[in-house]
C-alpha cells in the first residue's frame, strides 16, 4: 500500500483505509463469520449439484474508456465470500460497447473455473 497507493482509485483509497482500522478483535470475529458463510456456500453447491453461477458481469455495458469497469454489484457476493468467478465480453449493445458474462464457482474451484470458461467462452463466440 504505501509503495502503490497513487495507483488506487479514490473509492478504492477509502474503502482501505476505512479498512485499516478494524481492530484485531473485530477482524477475527468478522473473518469467522465470513469463513463460515463460505463454507455453508461450499455445501450448498455440493448438495444442489451446481458447478457454475452464471450471470451479468454488472448491470450495464462496459463503460467507455479505461475510467472505469462499470458497477461492481454483480460480482460482489462472489469477491466478497472468496469464490473464483471471471467475466468475458459476450454480446454488444449498439452503441458497440460490449456486455460481460460473469461465472464463478464454489470457493477453492478455480481451476475447473477457468477450464469450464474456455469451453463456455468458445461455445457462446462459434455461434456469434
């Protein structure tokens, strides 16, 4: 942080620094709390058979330019609970900028993650 601060967005600054001041008593408690909801996450994709969450990477296109990436809110559940997901462009609106395909899967399934986007990745762009 203090070597790559300047590189942050000023969201992103906030967001650290208001982070910085959890104490070690609330951050364990904050830190069990978040690992027991992802295990019960864990066991429920196991229960339910699912592999794959499928859905918007966010509510809008891409923005236009490098400014931004557009509303976090579609993958927030998943960064904030430690599961792998990714997102690939997938269709265009027409003013050309393009919509994203987010997938993730249970916590510690990155590896399957990646393999089942490239066959979903080339699945979805052969038939465009």
């Amino acid at each position: 942080w203090e070597k790559y601060n300047s590189y942050y967005s000023t969201r992103s600054t906030v967001y650290f620094l208001q982070g910085s001041k959890v104490g070690p008593k609330l951050w364990k408690s904050l830190l069990s709390s978040l690992n027991a909801r992802r295990e019960r996450i864990a066991d429920q994709f196991a229960a339910s058979g699912i592999d794959l969450l499928i859905s918007p990477s966010t509510t809008e296109t891409a923005p236009k330019g490098l400014s931004g990436t557009g509303s976090p809110a579609m993958s927030l559940p998943f960064t904030h609970h430690g599961l792998p997901s990714l997102t690939f462009p997938c269709g265009q609106a027409t003013n050309g900028l393009p919509y994203g395909l987010q997938i993730a899967a249970a916590p510690g399934r990155d590896e399957y993650l990646i393999s089942a986007a490239k066959v979903l990745h080339r699945a979805i762009h052969a038939r465009a």
